[in-house]
C-alpha cells in the first residue's frame, strides 16, 4: 500500500474517529511503527490532524476561522472594517445576538466596552472568538451541534431563543434585493423569524458581493431591519426601498 493510499484511509477513518492512537493506525494500514509515525508526520505538516501524544487527531475547527481572519484579503479587510463600524453602535448593548456569519465572526474583536453587556450566538467560532477577544459575558445557545455549518440549531435552540429580549441581533445574510433578504437554509427560517420576534433592533451586516444576489429562502423584508451597514452605496433600486437613516457606509 503506497502512502497516497494510507492517508486516505486513515483521513476516512478520522471522520467517523475524533482520534486514532499510533496503533490504530498501524492496525488499519498493516504496516510498521516507524512508516505509521511517517504517516502522522506526514498528514500534520499539511495541517489535515493534530499531532499528539501517541497518534493523531481531527484538526483544531477553531483555527480554520483564526487562520481566515489572519488573510490580508481584500474582503477580508472589508469584513472587518463592516465589523468595527458595526461595534460603534453596540458597546452599550445589553444583550446582543450574534448570527453565524465570517462577517459577523469579526465583531467580537471590536466589543470592548466599560459597561459590557452579554453576546449570545448560535455560532461555535462567534463563542470562541468573543470569549478570547471581547470582555462582554458569552453564552451560547443548547441544541444540536451541525457540523458543516459550525452552529447549534434545532428547536432546543429555538425555544432557548424565547426566553432572551435582545437589545440588538446582527445578522449578515446570502444576498438581498428589492424583494428581500435571502439565506441559504431551511433551518434559517424559524430561526431569523423568532430573532425578529424578540429582538428590539435587527442590523444586517453585508459586503457589495450580496447586493442583488437571491438564494434559496426570502426570509426577511427590507423594512424588518432598523440598520444596514455595507461597505458600498447602494444601487437605486435598493436604495429607494430604505430610508437613507437606517444606511451606514464605511
């Protein structure tokens, strides 16, 4: 068995493995201690599992999103700017909710207030970036863990919604238009619906590449939201739709 062939086998067999010790992986590719070690060597130096003592695990998520905020991207560096902009209008928020969004992920960097208030989010990396870079309390919602979105969802998360009055929700979203405000999944709909039921402000956060973009849910009104906060002046036939109060450009 060549290596190209026993690191995909052992790749597969961390998926259904949060860990494989050093024998495990000598079991499963039939060969000796020292070509295993090779193996794990191998596959930490690209970063596809964590190195540790005696074998290997599933890489770190959390430094995916801590790898992705250290780019020198040009959107990137727009998310952020959106972001630090954002926090102006929210240091003296009570309670903030914070939506799954790479956008909104980089808010929490900027909340740093004399008077902290408490972030909720349904977002693994928002928690882990706020409980390391924002002095506001943190908590995040029960419910069922998605691995592909990196969120808790499920109606756990729903009803825990429900006891929370938040002063702000920010959301970002798939893409807006003259209709509305689209997102990408079926479970977005119940949940942007009870944050706009519970929430005294929404503002979405969004860079130009979601300007006149639909997907899959129209979920929300352009009037739903109290602040719209982008990176570039709107076209006319969404500019028209939003009184120029409620718009904050960089």
């Amino acid at each position: 068995m060549n290596q190209k062939t026993r690191l995909t086998l052992i790749l597969d067999e961390l998926k259904n493995h949060p860990s494989l010790s050093l024998k495990d992986i000598m079991q499963l590719t039939g060969t000796s201690r020292d070509t295993a070690r090779r193996d794990i060597v191998k596959l930490a130096a690209h970063n596809l599992a964590e190195r540790n003592y005696g074998g290997i695990s599933r890489p770190n998520t959390f430094n995916k999103l801590d790898q992705y905020l250290d780019r020198d991207d040009d959107l990137l560096q727009t998310k952020r700017a959106l972001a630090h902009t954002a926090s102006s209008y929210l240091l003296n928020d009570a309670l903030l909710f914070l939506d799954i969004s790479t956008t909104v992920a980089c808010l929490p960097q900027y909340l740093q207030s004399k008077h902290p208030g408490m972030i909720v989010t349904n977002s693994l990396d928002i928690a882990d970036q706020a409980l390391r870079h924002s002095n506001f309390q943190t908590r995040i919602l029960g419910g069922t863990l998605d691995a592909q979105q990196r969120c808790v969802q499920g109606a756990d998360s729903i009803l825990a919604l429900h006891k929370f009055r938040f002063t702000t929700t920010v959301l970002s979203c798939a893409g807006l238009t003259a209709d509305g405000v689209y997102y990408a999944y079926e479970s977005d709909i119940a949940l942007k619906e009870t944050l706009r039921a519970q929430s005294d402000r929404l503002v979405l956060l969004f860079d130009h590449t979601k300007v006149n973009v639909s997907h899959n849910f129209n979920l929300l009104a352009l009037s739903d939201f109290d602040y719209f906060v982008t990176d570039q002046p709107l076209p006319d036939n969404l500019a028209t739709k939003i009184a120029p109060d409620k718009l904050i450009y960089l």
